[in-house]
C-alpha cells in the first residue's frame, strides 16, 4: 500500500494524474459503485428537512476536513453553524429544534482528522464519516502543504463520487469548503434566491461581477473554483453528475497544479447543458454581493466593484449587511484562516448585525 501512494504522487510530480486505482474502486463491470453502508448511515442520521414555503426538502450539509483544519477552524465553522436553528429545520423524526451543525456530514481525509472530528460531535452533534482514506490518507494537507494543487486530483474524485451518492438518494447537497462563515441561514438563501439545479461559487477571475450564464446555457470559459455547491437532487443533476465522474476517472488529465474537479466541472456541466436544454439543466453562479471573496474585496463588493476599507479598517455596515458568507480561499495555512473568521465575526458583531436565521 505504501508502493501504491509513491507511485501515486510520483505521477502527480511527473505532470500526469492516474486515476487508475480510484477508477477500479470506484467502477466495476455492473457499473458505479453504490453508497457504502456507512455513507448511507451517517447521510441517513444526518438528513434535514427545510421548509422552502412551496414544499419541504431533503438535504444533507456536507464538507471535507484536514488534519489541520481540526484545532481551530472546524470547530469555528461548527459553532458558526450551531447559531442556526429555525423552525423551518427538523431532523427525520418530526424534530424542530436543531441547528444546521447537526445536519452537517464531514468527511475527514485521514484518521487523524477522523478522530478529531469525533472528538467535537458530543458538543456540536454533526456526523464525521471517512472521505476515502485508503486514497485520500496520503494526500497532503491543503491548509499547509499548499505548494501545488496537485494532490487535490484524489480528493476532487471523492468529492464528485459522494455527491453522485448523495443525490442518488433523493437529497439536495450544500456542499461548502470549511475557508467559510455565514452570516445569514445558507439554505435559506439558497432556496428562496436560486432556482437552478446547480449553483455554484462565482468563477476566480469575476472578483466582483455578478456571473450568469448564457441565454442558450453557455457557461463562463474559465475553471469554476467550487467553494460552494448547491445541488438540488434531480434526474438531469444526477445524470451529469454521473457523467463528471465517469469523464474525469476515464480520461488522463494534466496536473498543471489544478484541482481536477475545478477544471472538469464547465466541460461536463456545459456538454450536459446543450444536450438536455436549460429547461431541464441549468447552472448559476453566487452573487459575489452575497458571497464575497475576502481574497479580492476585504469589504465585500458593491456595484461590481471591490469596496474600499476605511481609515478605521471597519466595513461599512451596509455593505455586510448583504453578507450572507464571506469566502477565505487566499489564506494558505489553518492559524491565519482561524484569524480571519474572528476578525469578520467580531466587525460584524460590533456593526450591531446579528446571524440571521
């Protein structure tokens, strides 16, 4: 097994990704592997019903977690996620009084961030699940190994694989990088301000401008970054969610320091689009007003256009009162991502707004 992880990174180092040992864990002769048991338990124990105001919807909350996201930036995001609780939420058994943290699915690359993960689910309930370590629990650590996005190919196929599992089962997935904090109820927004099947973070080089796609479904031709993903469970979503597996573990790709999943998304998304119509498949993009990059605007973007921060450092109040989540993507470690989300909460907090159910 370790041969097997040399070799592995020893062709991400030479430039070319084989995939050939997730492709025959995850396909065989019958065709794509079903949910393991385990997966079906935890997304079963993790399930919550949100009542849109048209209809109620099954959905799981789903996020991947490092070795060293565990001291201090998971359990931020946790309790971040534990301020919301509405009666619109309730678990399987009819229960209204439960936060978004306990209906919250980690997935851990190793062991390690496995048993840390554990170690947190008696104060904030969320379920932690094993994201695929037996190819996963080599790969270095994103928060500090950065130095090339190479080893994210392998955890990109997992990530594709289990939202395949997920909406395979009937379930809307919000899926969310943990360089995140709310400051509004996501699924809120995602069900009252969106309507596609698949939605989508703005694309890295829009900084501030609101992105949409094409009368005729054509989507911007540039990589798509993936911090967020909401999909709500559908045949179309299924189907090419399924084909972006498939295409990705069957094809060799060029590392080139991308993420795998970041650079395949628009291809299969967009051969999806003009096969099926936009009728059936569309996909739209997080209003960069709602969801700013602290990357690219410190305070958020207005207009379409960055906001400058004042003498005083403090955004204004009419700016982050429009924040639903503000993305941290540029921070390259877990001590300096961990001061950000302070330092946002805390502004936010001291402008007099409050977390929004």
């Amino acid at each position: 097994m370790k041969m097997l992880f040399i070799l592995f990174f020893a062709s991400l180092v030479a430039g070319n990704v084989d995939i050939t040992h997730q492709k025959n864990y995850y396909w065989s002769e019958q065709g794509l592997e079903n949910p393991s048991q385990g997966l079906l338990q935890v997304a079963d124990w993790s399930l919550l019903y949100f009542n849109t105001s048209r209809e109620i919807r099954p959905v799981l909350l789903f996020t991947i977690a490092t070795p060293a996201s565990i001291p201090v930036v998971l359990p931020q995001v946790l309790e971040n996620l534990a301020s919301f609780l509405s009666q619109d939420q309730m678990d399987a058994n009819g229960n209204r009084a439960t936060t978004l943290a306990e209906h919250t699915l980690v997935a851990s690359t190793n062991i390690e961030a496995h048993h840390g993960c554990g170690r947190l689910t008696e104060k904030y309930h969320h379920k932690c699940h094993e994201f695929d370590h037996k190819f996963n629990g080599a790969v270095y650590d994103h928060l500090e190994l950065s130095q090339t996005k190479a080893h994210a190919y392998s955890i990109g196929l997992s990530r594709i694989k289990y939202l395949v599992d997920m909406v395979s089962l009937g379930y809307d997935v919000f899926y969310f990088d943990l360089h995140h904090y709310f400051f509004k109820n996501p699924l809120r927004y995602m069900y009252t301000h969106t309507t596609t099947p698949i939605v989508v973070s703005a694309t890295p080089s829009s900084v501030c401008q609101p992105l949409s796609a094409a009368p005729d479904g054509s989507l911007p031709d540039e990589h798509h970054r993936l911090d967020i993903a909401f999909v709500r469970s559908t045949p179309s979503t299924f189907r090419c969610l399924y084909n972006w597996l498939y295409w990705s573990t069957h094809t060799m790709h060029e590392a080139e320091d991308k993420p795998l999943d970041h650079h395949t998304f628009r291809t299969v998304m967009q051969e999806c689009v003009s096969s099926l119509g936009t009728s059936v498949l569309s996909v739209s993009y997080l209003n960069p007003e709602h969801f700013p990059s602290e990357c690219n605007a410190k305070c958020g973007c207005r207009g379409g256009a960055p906001v400058e921060r004042p003498p005083d450092g403090k955004c204004p109040t009419e700016v982050m009162s429009n924040w639903v989540g503000m993305i941290f993507s540029c921070s390259d470690s877990a001590t300096s991502l961990g001061s950000l989300i302070d330092k946002y909460a805390s502004m936010y907090r001291d402008a007099g707004l409050t977390l929004v159910v």
